[in-house]
C-alpha cells in the first residue's frame, strides 16, 4: 500500500510540475507578445510607465498584505487533510476575514500616500493623481490572494490552471484595444480592468463553495492571529529579499555601469524565469501537501525527499538545455550586444542545480509555521548573498557575479539541510546524493565545454551531454516504477 501511495506521489509531482510549468511557459509566451505589442504602442515611456506602476503597486501589495498568501496555506491545508468539513469552512472564513481588513487597510494606505510614492517612483511629472485611481488595485488583489489559497489548499488545481489561462488571454485581448484607442491614459484603466477579471475568475469558483460573509467579525479576527503573527515574518522576509536584490543593483550602478547593469538585469531575468516555470508547482501543489502532514515526522520526510528526487530528475536535463541554449536564447529575446553575460547566465544556471535539491527542504519552515526560523534563515541568505556577490564582481567582474550566486548556493544548501536535519528531524535520502552525484558531473562537464570550447566542439559535446542527462533521467524515473511495482506486489 505504502508502495502504491509513492508511485502516485510520483506521478503527482511528476503531472504538475508538467502542467503548471507549462502554464507558467504560457504565461511567459503571451507576456513577450503582449510587451511587443505594447513596446509598438506606447513605445519606451508607455513601457517604463507601465513598470512602474506595476513595481509600486507590487511592492506596496507584499507590505500591506501579512503575509497571508504563504501564512493561510497551512490552516487550510491542515482542515482539508482531516477531511472536517466544518472546520475547513471555519478557516475559510478566518482567511477572509483578515484578507478583508487586509484590502481594506492596503488600499487606503496607498490613497494616502500617492503624493509621496509619486515623489519616490517618479522624477518628472505628476502621477499623484495615477496612484489615487490605482488604490482599488490594492484592495482587489489582496482578495484574490485571499482567494487563491483557498483554491490551492483543497487542491482544485484544475480549476486554477483554467484560471490562469483565462486571465492571461484576457490580459492580451483586453489591454491591447484600449492602449491602441486611448494610449498612456489607458494605462490605469487596463490595469485595474486585468486585475478585476481575475478576481471575478477567481471568486467565481471560491464563493460556489464557501458562501462568503459580508461583514467584519471580531471573533474570527481573534482566532486568526496565529496565522498573521507568521505572516508577518514573510513580509519581513520579503524586504530583505527585495533589500538584496536593491543592494546589488545599487551597487553596480555605482561601482560598474548602467551597461553592465542591463547585462546583470537580462542574464538573471533570464534565469529567474526558468526558474519561475521550473519550481511553480512548489508553492501550488507541494506546499499545500507539506502542510497537511506537517505534525507527522515520517510523513514529512517521505514527501521532502520523494519532492527533491522527482524535481532534481526532471530539472537536470532541463538545465543542461538551457545552459546550452543560451548563445541561441539571449540574442534572440534580446539582441547579440548581450552576449558578454551568457558566461555569468551559465554559471548562474549551476546554481540552479543546488537550488533545485534544496528548495522542497527550504519549505519545512513554512510548512511547520516556524515564523522565527523562516526569517532568520531568509535574512541570513539575503546577506550572504550581497557579501558573495560584491566580493565576486570585484574579483572577476561579471562572470563573478555568477560566482558568488553559485556560492551563496551551495552554503544554503548546507546550511539548509543540516538546520532541517537539527531542527525537525528531516534525514535526507541515499537517492537525493545518489542523483546529485550522476547529474552534477554532468552539467559540470557541460560548463566547462562551454566557457573553453567554440563551434562545433562545443555543440557537439553539450548536445550529447545533454542527450545522456534527457536518458538517465528517463532511465532512473522508470527503473522506479518498475522496483516500486515489484515491491507492492503480494
């Protein structure tokens, strides 16, 4: 039975990582159509203006929102797991409750502050009045945050992936007509228009199955404090994320170029988006399940290492693509002038590989609620980062960059699995190291064939390690099935 309960944790993992990896790759697809189209419309301002106002309403969205997206996955999932009905709807409401507050709190303090987020996002004209009318933005998305944990907490993860298909259509059709009628001014109008629909997809599912209650309770708002006492943490959390990623491009802007900054900004943009596709189903399938069996130590153990065996098989192969296809990939989505940052790209790229084994542990934080843990850990991983980075672009420039990304990598990963390991008991598996030890030869082989070697000494020897990462991969993901169905057999 145990056996039969792993072949179907596989081919779980295995089914929507595929399905929302692509629905992420989508995303992407129609975001590049629609950044073409809307790059010929508005041209460089209307594009600028757009990134802007997109920046602000984002970061003003993480530090109004407690955190609920991440906090709320674990209550939820926990009443699902137990299969209590009532309780299930009592969490609901608690979410909604605070989410409620949430939107109504973010919002107004963004009508508050548009002069003064005017004064900090822009240096010319006055958009006071552009913030004003975006403030029900905040307030819409904060609710279909709300909404969507709900979604990914009982697993209707069929009906998100309609969702998110849905939206970004919408986003194409809807923001297209209106930029080419109204130009700049239909900015505002778009925006709120996109973030409306979704929320209408989005509660059109979630108010079906729990009737919303349309006043404020104080007793739920008591009973959810837990909960935002965790959410909390993850705003912090996020501003040291964020603080980071500020540093650093801060950092090259004064110490390197606004050249070398825009080579920075498209290697890892580049990176960061695969990764989006790759881990997605992390937060949208994996944690909710970590969640509901969070208490239960041998439960957890299997589901971390059956996650990090199944994610590192598929990502391996995958990455080794993608460090072969970027002399390709960067001057087709941007143009030849960016090829000096495919050497940091790839170097980047092995980074991934740690990331790819360390990340379903990472969740053990969250999953368990350890708000202390989770930022401490976050904090100290923000400024490793900065320290590794700086110190990497002084010695080698921007290859070293790559350097000091791998780095920070590979001390998390240490890090990482001796806390988990210390703290909750989390013993990692023989086939975690097993795995690792046959793939990372491999990309290792494939990095330094592509930062010595040109033509067709480098496509040759990368396409043929990257045919044998796609063979073991597949090789090992059905040795698996056929030693688990042998083992499951009376």
């Amino acid at each position: 039975m145990e056996k039969n309960r792993q072949i179907a944790n596989d081919h779980t993992i295995l089914k929507y990582t595929g399905v929302f990896g692509g629905l992420q790759g989508l995303t992407v697809l129609i975001g590049i159509i629609r950044n073409k189209l809307v790059a010929i419309l508005l041209g460089p301002q209307g594009v600028g203006l757009i990134s802007l106002f997109n920046s602000t309403i984002n970061f003003v969205f993480t530090c109004t929102n407690l955190g609920l997206p991440t906090s709320s996955v674990r209550p939820l999932s926990e009443s699902y797991e137990t299969k209590n009905t009532e309780s299930l709807g009592h969490q609901v409401n608690i979410i909604r409750q605070w989410s409620l507050l949430a939107a109504i709190g973010g919002s107004l303090l963004f009508l508050v502050l548009s002069p003064v987020l005017d004064k900090i996002t822009f240096s010319w004209g006055d958009h006071s009045r552009h913030f004003m009318f975006l403030s029900p933005i905040i307030f819409i998305m904060t609710i279909t945050a709300g909404e969507t944990v709900i979604i990914k907490s009982i697993r209707k993860l069929k009906d998100l992936a309609i969702i998110t298909i849905i939206n970004v259509a919408f986003a194409l059709l809807t923001s297209i007509p209106i930029y080419y009628f109204f130009g700049e001014s239909g900015i505002v109008p778009s925006l709120l228009i996109i973030a409306f629909i979704q929320l209408l997809l989005t509660i059109r599912i979630t108010f079906r199955l729990f009737p919303p209650i349309y006043r404020i309770d104080t007793h739920l708002l008591r009973e959810g404090k837990d909960m935002i006492r965790l959410g909390i943490a993850f705003v912090i959390a996020g501003f040291f994320t964020n603080g980071a990623d500020f540093v650093i491009r801060s950092f090259l802007n004064k110490t390197a170029s606004l050249w070398e900054l825009g080579l920075y900004n498209a290697g890892f943009m580049l990176t960061t988006i695969y990764v989006g596709m790759l881990f997605s189903v992390l937060e949208t399938d994996y944690y909710p399940r970590l969640s509901a069996v969070n208490k239960d130590i041998e439960k957890c153990n299997i589901m971390v290492n059956r996650q990090v065996e199944m994610i590192f098989l598929m990502a391996a192969p995958m990455l080794i693509i993608l460090m072969t296809a970027l002399p390709i990939l960067i001057p087709l989505l941007y143009s030849v002038d960016f090829l000096p940052v495919v050497g940091m790209a790839q170097t980047i790229i092995l980074a991934l590989y740690i990331r790819a084994a360390k990340l379903p542990v990472a969740y053990l934080t969250l999953a368990k609620g350890d708000s202390m843990s989770f930022l401490i850990l976050e904090a100290y991983s923000a400024l490793l980062q900065i320290l590794m980075v700086v110190c990497g672009y002084n010695l080698y420039g921007l290859i070293g960059i790559g350097y000091g990304l791998l780095a920070t990598g590979i001390v998390d990963f240490i890090v990482i699995y001796i806390f988990a390991h210390k703290k909750y008991k989390y013993n990692p598996s023989n086939r975690i190291f097993r795995y690792m030890g046959i793939h990372l030869p491999l990309a290792i082989s494939a990095y330094i064939i592509a930062q010595n070697c040109h033509g067709l000494q480098y496509w040759g020897t990368c396409i043929l390690l990257c045919l044998i990462s796609i063979v073991v991969s597949v090789y090992i993901y059905r040795r698996r099935q056929v030693q688990s169905d042998l083992l499951s057999t009376p």
